[in-house]
C-alpha cells in the first residue's frame, strides 16, 4: 500500500521548477535595460530592474529599496537576440498548458487503476481522495490558462476582475501560497487581465516554500496599474521573468520559460512598464502605464 501511495503522489509536479539552465536572449517590442556589471543586481535586497521602451534611454543607480535615480555615470545593458516566430510561440505555450496538467491527469490514471486492482477499503478512499483533489487541480490549471494564453472572449472584450480573481484562487488552491485581492470591481481589457493573471503565476516563483501574495489594482479600469506583493521564507524575485526585466542574458525558450517570455510580451502589447524590487525583505512586482 505504501508503495502505490507514493506512486500517486509522484504523478502531481511539484509547482516550481528551479533548475539551472544556460542563458540566451529573445527580445520582444521593448528593449530591456539593466545596470551593465551588476551581477547581482536583482537579487540584492536594494535594486530595482525595469522595462522600458525604445527610445527612452536612461542611466541609472539605486539608492535604497525600492528606489530608482538618473545617473549619467552609469550605464545599462541592451538585450539582444532573436525572437521565436508566432508558430514557435504558439508551440511553447501549448507545451507549457501539457505541462502544468499532464501531472494532475497522469494521477487520476493511477488513482483509477487502484481502484480497479485493489480490493483493499482503504486504498480505494485514499484513491478517490486523490482523484478528487487532482481533478480539481486540473480544472483549475485549464481555466487558467484560458484566460492567460487564450482568447476568451471576442478581440477587444473586456474581463471582469471578479473572474480574474476567481480564477486566481482556483490557481492557488489550498496550497502553500495565499491571495490578499485588493481592486475595486470592474471590468478591464483583456490584454490587461492577461498580463496580470502571468504576473500572479509569477509571483508563485517568487515563493518556492509558500506565502502571501497580495495583489493591489489602482488607477482607472482603462490605465491601471498593479502591483504584486510576495511575502514568505525564501522569497526571491520570480524564476526567468527577472531575467527578461533585467535585460543582458535571458533563459532560452522552452515549456518552463515562456510564462515569463509572454508576460514580458504582454507589458509591451498593453503599454505597461514591468519592475521588479525588494521593499522591506518581500519582493514586488509593479506594472505601470507608460506615459
């Protein structure tokens, strides 16, 4: 028995994947600008990276916690490199919905296949328990990715945030990470809902061991801004999507990395600046209009 619970169990991935992997760069409508030789830029516990676009061209310096100053004695590094075409695009981001569900799905096989070979009452409530709880899980991965990746809706519709959030805690789950929502209702562009649905699976990565995630909507529902508080042990600015603000090298492509990529994409199609800071030992994510 011990053995097939452990073989359920390792059906369902782990929500992070934290492996090291070699750098290259894919740049999208926005340059991205960084501090040149600053190695540790964005994982010190005062800097501050930021996406601009072409044109506005800044040298900067940090000088505290989430605080950014010109400087014309420092400079930055431009990224550089090739972009997927919109088939490529496409494929990794299917690749990436297979991922995040393959798992879940791959455990209510297994959970089935118990109850069909085990005559044991036990194995049978532990394997229902199971398959309930990835069932969920899967669902709410699809739902998800729905609205991050797809097209819900007509070109141009508008997402109400109360789905937003919905979908946000179905996310979540009843796991280790925990949502704070702070927005007035209203409905917003969908681009816009988009871009902050990949924020918020963003700031999962922020949070390997689990934590609070507090999400804060200001602004008018046409020019928004958002910012994404992560609070926990082991916080940490988010996995590939530091590298792509940061400018210089970023991840290659593949199912684990084009998230960030497309939210990076995102910040451009929508006209929104993306930073990342450390403020008071949490980590920040902040997109703003620009302009």
């Amino acid at each position: 028995m011990a053995r097939r619970r452990k073989h359920i169990g390792d059906a369902i991935p782990a929500r992070v994947n934290a492996s090291v992997v070699t750098k290259k760069q894919y740049p999208g409508p926005r340059r991205v600008t960084a501090l040149a030789g600053e190695a540790q830029s964005m994982y010190h516990s005062n800097t501050c990276a930021q996406a601009v676009p072409d044109g506005q061209r800044t040298r900067a310096r940090f000088v505290g916690p989430g605080r950014l100053i010109c400087n014309e004695t420092r400079g930055f590094a431009m990224a550089q490199g090739a972009e997927p075409t919109d088939l490529e695009l496409a494929a990794l981001i299917s690749s990436k919905i297979c991922h995040d569900v393959i798992g879940p799905v791959g455990a209510i096989y297994n959970g089935l296949e118990i109850l069909d070979e085990d005559d044991d009452a036990e194995a049978k409530t532990y394997a229902m328990d199971v398959i309930r709880n990835v069932t969920e899980q899967a669902s709410a991965r699809l739902q998800f990715a729905r609205f991050a990746f797809g097209a819900a809706g007509s070109a141009g519709a508008q997402i109400d945030l109360a789905t937003a959030e919905q979908i946000s805690r179905g996310l979540l789950g009843k796991g280790k990470h925990k949502l704070s929502w702070r927005a007035k209702p209203g409905h917003m562009a969908k681009d816009k809902v988009k871009l902050l649905l990949n924020l918020i699976a963003s700031a999962i990565t922020a949070l390997p061991r689990g934590g609070d995630i507090e999400v804060l909507i200001q602004g008018t529902m046409e020019s928004p801004s958002f910012q994404l508080r992560c609070r926990g042990t082991g916080v940490r600015p988010p996995q590939y999507l530091v590298d792509y603000v940061g400018g210089g090298q970023s991840p290659p492509l593949d199912a684990m990395s084009i998230q960030a990529y497309y939210t990076w994409r995102l910040a451009a199609s929508s006209r929104m600046r993306l930073a990342i800071s450390r403020e008071a030992g949490d980590i920040l994510l902040l997109a703003k209009p620009v302009g």
